[in-house]
C-alpha cells in the first residue's frame, strides 16, 4: 500500500492567519483517518518542487488552502515525477478556482488529478466529502505499490506482469509444492484451533473428514499474508485435483478477516476484490457469469465469505468435482454494484443492480449462487464483459468507481451505456 500525504498550498498575500485557521479545520476532518500532514504550508515554488522529490513514493493529497496556488501544485509533482495527484479545494480565498487551475495543468501533462471541493469547509456535508475522497484515495493506495502471492505450478504470465507494470506491484508465483510443504509444516495446536473455527462457523452437508486438510490450506494462507502480501490467490483446479480438497473455506475465511483472498489466480478480479474491500469495508464476491435474461443476471460460484451472508454458511460438496468444500448461504437483498475488469487493466465495466435472490437456486451451477435485478436490460453483458467473474459489491458505488478508475488511469463503462 502506498503511504498517503496531505500537503497544503497557500498564497501568503491571502494572509498567514486566514489560511493557518482553514488548515487547523481540515486537519480535524482528516483526523478520523489517522492520515499525515506535511508539517508546513507551501507557498514557495523552490518549497514545492523539493516536497515533490521527497514524497516522490507517497500517494499526495493537494490541500488548496487558498488561490493562487495552481502553479506550486504543479511543480510539486513535476518536480517529484509524481503520477496522481488527488486535489482539495473549498469556497473561499479562490481556493476552488486555483484547484480548477491546478487540475487542467496536471491534466495536460499527463498527471491524473482528481478533485474534490467543500462548499464550506467547517460544515458536515466537507466532513462527508472527506469521507468520499478517503474512500477513493485508500482503493488507490491499496492497489499502488500491492504484493500479491498466487499459488500456481506454472512461470509469470503476461497477465501478471500487465499488473506489476501498471499498480507497481509485485506478483510472486508460489509453487503448489511450497504451498504444500507450509500446509504440512503447520503447528498442530494452531491446526487444532483452524478446525475448531472451521466448525464453528460452517454448518456441513458433507463429510468432515477433509477439515485437517483444510486447517492446514487456511494456515498457509495465513502465513503468506503474514509474511506482508495484500493478496493471497491461489490457481484453484490443479490444487483440487491434486490434493482432493478446495479452498473455498479458506478463502471465505481469510476475506472475512479483511484479508483480500481470491480464486482462480485471476488477478482482475483480485483488483476488483480490492477495490471491494476498501470501498464497502466489506468482502467483495466473485460470480461467475451464469445467465443474462431481460433485466435479470444470475452469477454463481464456489465460496463466499461470511461477512457477506445473513445466516450461516453452508459446506458442501464442489460443483465440479465433489471434492469438499463448496461454501453457501444467502445475502441480502440489497443494492449492488457489479465489476469486471479487462487483461490490461485499462478498462472497468460496471452496472448497479438488486439482489432478489441468492443460495442455492439450481443444481447446474455452482453452489453459491446470487439473482440479481437491474433497471435495464442486461443482456448485453456477455457482448462487451472483459472477463467472464464479476466482482458483487455491496451497496451504489458507481460515481466513486469512476473517480477510483480515472486516478489508476482506467476507464470506467457502465453495460447500460452500451444500450443501443
């Protein structure tokens, strides 16, 4: 994750004790996030172009405290070779006008600028744009910069080096037989209590003869996130067909305790899962794309996470193989909104919609399946989607998508805006 700083910007002629007083107020709005300030005010373009260097690795916040700053928010990240740049701004002291500025010459060169501005910055509604504007910068911290572990008997592909160039992460392929030999190292107290959780939170309709085997997956995951990835994933079938067992539990495990786990070593949809996460504060769900009717969709797939459902989960035998363990339950019927991401992480497609439905509706899909409801035909999907998995994320977050997707250099394409 990179490391988020708030600069400020100032214009000594608007007057120091104007613009040290509006400071002190945003200061107390982004307090709630724990969030550094650099310790001064920049009014200087000599000041700018050094703080640009200096947080060169940091994702900035540009504080326009008052106009006349556009040009010293420039040189701050030409200075520094920074990428994006997220901009706030208020009413007064042609604060908004300066960040206007600021904008269109980052813009022109190439520099993504997202900007946000309170009408009056010591009321409520500038507390809620805070909100707003930290939701968005922490999706684009927790991408930037991310380590991901997958699971896989095979080299790096094209897909993941597309990431590592695009986010400036790292991707470590993970043998399965490494993975193996940590799920066979495991301490035996911690596989003792991995399986004590394991049938506490899931009811069975299926044996429980593999649930060592799955302690014993969900510690090694444990271990590789403790050992500092973001991501664990994990390329699903060769595991299953060599070991007899999913991991599906795990993975609904892990994304409950807000460690961001995905299926099939596909790393779209881990970005959508992290999108998901820092968005909802909530797991994301991967769907496979199973049926698209009039203005209705049904996404299945084999695990989701508990934090997700409204009664308990469910283990029972996978779909495709009838190894144990495929993962179940319903959700609510709530507001969602779907993603699905392309190979070269340039494109985002989204569409809100209503969960109507959700379980186990049909035998031929798998177990964990969701209706969803939209308010347009959505037949169109299997005609433009990127990907076959869409991520399900609870609750509208469309506007802040697009914000999300135009400060990781992304478009962002909603399926109904592809109806003819």
């Amino acid at each position: 994750m990179k490391p988020i700083i708030v600069v400020p910007f100032a214009s000594e002629i608007h007057g120091k004790e104007y613009y040290a007083n509006v400071l002190e107020v945003f200061r107390k709005h982004f307090s709630r996030y724990g969030i550094d300030f650099h310790s001064g005010i920049v009014t200087s373009v000599e000041e700018a172009e050094s703080l640009g260097r200096r947080y060169q690795k940091f994702l900035p916040l540009a504080l326009v405290l008052t106009g006349g700053v556009s040009s010293l928010v420039h040189r701050f990240a030409t200075g520094g070779s920074i990428d994006r740049v997220f901009i706030v701004a208020h009413s007064e002291h042609n604060s908004l006008a300066s960040a206007i500025s600021a904008r269109a010459k980052l813009e022109r060169d190439g520099i993504a600028a997202g900007l946000y501005w309170c009408n009056e910055y010591y009321s409520l509604d500038c507390e809620s744009t805070i909100d707003r504007i930290m939701s968005v910068a922490k999706g684009v911290a927790q991408v930037l910069g991310s380590r991901v572990a997958v699971v896989a008997n095979r080299d790096k592909g094209e897909v993941e080096e597309t990431f590592e160039s695009r986010f400036d992460s790292t991707v470590d392929i993970i043998p399965l037989e490494q993975f193996a030999s940590m799920m066979d190292s495991a301490n035996s107290d911690r596989v003792k209590e991995a399986i004590n959780e394991v049938e506490k939170s899931f009811e069975f309709e299926a044996s429980k003869q593999a649930l060592e085997k799955v302690a014993r997956i969900y510690i090694a995951f444990e271990e590789l996130a403790n050992k500092g990835y973001d991501v664990v994933s994990i390329d699903c079938f060769p595991f299953i067909l060599k070991y007899g067992v999913t991991p599906c539990i795990p993975l609904s495990l892990l994304n409950s305790r807000n460690i961001v786990a995905v299926c099939e070593a596909d790393l779209q949809a881990a970005l959508g899962m992290v999108i998901a996460r820092t968005l909802t504060k909530r797991s994301g769900w991967i769907g496979n794309s199973t049926s698209f009717k009039s203005n209705k969709a049904m996404l299945a797939h084999c695990t989701i996470a508990l934090d997700l459902l409204k009664g308990k989960a469910i283990a029972m035998q996978h779909f495709e193989t009838s190894a144990p363990y495929a993962v179940v339950g319903e959700v609510e019927n709530s507001v969602v909104t779907l993603i699905s991401i392309d190979r070269d992480f340039t494109t985002l497609f989204m569409e809100r919609g209503r969960v109507v439905k959700s379980g186990l509706l049909t035998y031929a899909a798998c177990r964990m399946q969701m209706m969803i409801e939209f308010d347009v035909p959505i037949e169109v999907v299997p005609r433009y989607a990127p990907a076959n998995h869409h991520v399900v994320m609870v609750g509208d977050w469309v506007e802040e998508l697009r914000e999300l997707a135009y400060m990781l250099n992304m478009d962002a394409i909603m399926y109904s805006e592809l109806l003819a």
